[in-house]
C-alpha cells in the first residue's frame, strides 16, 4: 500500500510593502519638521547679552563672535565663539552660554589694568597686564601709575607690564609715575615716584624680588631716594630748612 505523501503548503510571504511604506511616511513626516523648525523663529538667536567688558565696546565683542539676532541657534558653538572673542586683546577670559529657545550670553573678563599713559593724540590710554594698550574713556579713576618718556616701540613696556601685574595692590596704588631710565649695566632700569613722595629707582627685572624690601623702607622712614639694584640704599631728601642752615 503506498503510503500518501502530504501535500506541501506554500509559505505565506510576508507582505513587506506595507512596513516600507510607513517608514517612508515616517521619514518624510521627520523632514517636513525639521524643515519647519529651522525656517521658524523658535530656531533663531533672539537675545545676545554681553557683559563684563570695561575696554571693549559690545559692538566690537559681538562682530568678533561672529553671531547676530537672527542667525541659526544651533550653527556656532559656544567654543567657537569663545575662541573667537578671545581673540580681542584685551579680554583674558570669556564664557559663552546658549540657552534654547533662542538666549545667548557672552561674559568677558579682560586683563587687570596696571598703567595708564597719555598718547601723542592727548588721550588718556591704559595699559592692560598682557602689554595691550586701549583707550581708557572719560570716567576710569586713575588709581594705577602713569607711564611717561616711553616710546611706543620699547620692547620693556611688555614686561613693565606683566612685572606690575605680579605687585600687591597696595604697593602698585602707591606708584604715581614710571620713567625709563636705562644704563649700560640695566637696559631695562626705571624710576619710579610714589604718592608717599619717594624716588626709586630700579630695574624691571628685580621688581618683584626688591618689592618686599621697599614696602619696608616706605613704611619706616623718612620720603628720600631709594635705590634697588645689585645694592640697596636709602638716602632722605635733605629738608628745606637744612638747606637754608647750610647756605648761610
């Protein structure tokens, strides 16, 4: 008796067409929201705040970062507008925040002030602890020592600046006015006049060391001429009622 053999049933194909269907629509329904999105308002920079700044105008600060009201939220990174603005002279630090929808902070913080000095136009400019020179405006208290017979061009301006960044406040609000005074055996050898109405004289190289030691004769003794080189000395100015002793 022969056996029956079963009958095989084809298998049921998967109907696939449907599932590429729905993830065609579901991508295109994805695009269309990105497309509205980026074309609308919600997608835009609506605010920029800058602050901190003292130096730099905020015109200047926001051409630097290269962003405006208007432009895509999410085209710049706040790295890259940190780099950017950086860039300036004066600024030493800045912090860029982005808060969606559309808010944009950028706060800088430039360099400490430590001189200011007259240009040859008349104006009152300062000079920062990195060497720049800004324009110092109409309202900025002249609390720091001015610079005078300085050339534009002299290389020591740089490290004058960097060695009085280094100084305790309180020593450097004491300095009314730095001169150059250089010599064969210090290039770099300054004179200093103080508000305590003394006159140091010195090099820019040993200011940090000696600074401890002025501080010292200032405080104790007598307004005079105190020289701080390889040796130090103290020598008061004679009093006008000596001199008149002297001369008769």
């Amino acid at each position: 008796m022969q056996d029956k053999v079963p009958v095989l049933r084809e298998p049921v194909r998967k109907r696939r067409g449907g599932k590429k269907l729905l993830a065609v629509l579901l991508l295109l329904f994805i695009v269309i929201l990105c497309v509205l999105f980026f074309n609308s308002s919600i997608s835009k920079i609506s605010s920029i705040v800058v602050e901190g700044q003292r130096y730099t105008s905020r015109e200047e600060i926001q051409k630097a970062a290269g962003i405006q009201v208007g432009d895509a939220f999410f085209s710049t990174s706040a790295k890259t507008v940190e780099d950017r603005v950086k860039a300036i002279k004066p600024v030493e630090k800045v912090e860029v925040v982005k808060k969606f929808p559309g808010s944009v902070s950028i706060v800088v913080s430039e360099y400490s002030t430590v001189a200011f000095e007259l240009s040859p136009k008349g104006e009152l400019t300062a000079m920062l602890s990195n060497g720049a020179i800004v324009r110092a405006g109409s309202d900025i208290v002249v609390d720091k020592p001015i610079l005078s017979g300085w050339k534009a061009d002299d290389p020591h301006k740089v490290e004058l600046s960097k060695k009085l960044a280094e100084l305790p406040a309180e020593s450097l609000s004491d300095f009314s006015e730095i001169i150059p005074s250089p010599s064969k055996a210090y290039p770099d050898r300054i004179k200093i006049y103080t508000r305590t109405r003394f006159e140091v004289v010195t090099a820019i190289s040993v200011l940090q060391d000696k600074i401890s030691s002025l501080d010292a004769v200032i405080e104790t003794q007598e307004p005079g001429i105190i020289t701080m080189l390889l040796a130090d000395t103290y020598v008061p100015f004679v009093p006008e009622e000596a001199e008149n002793e002297d001369s008769e």
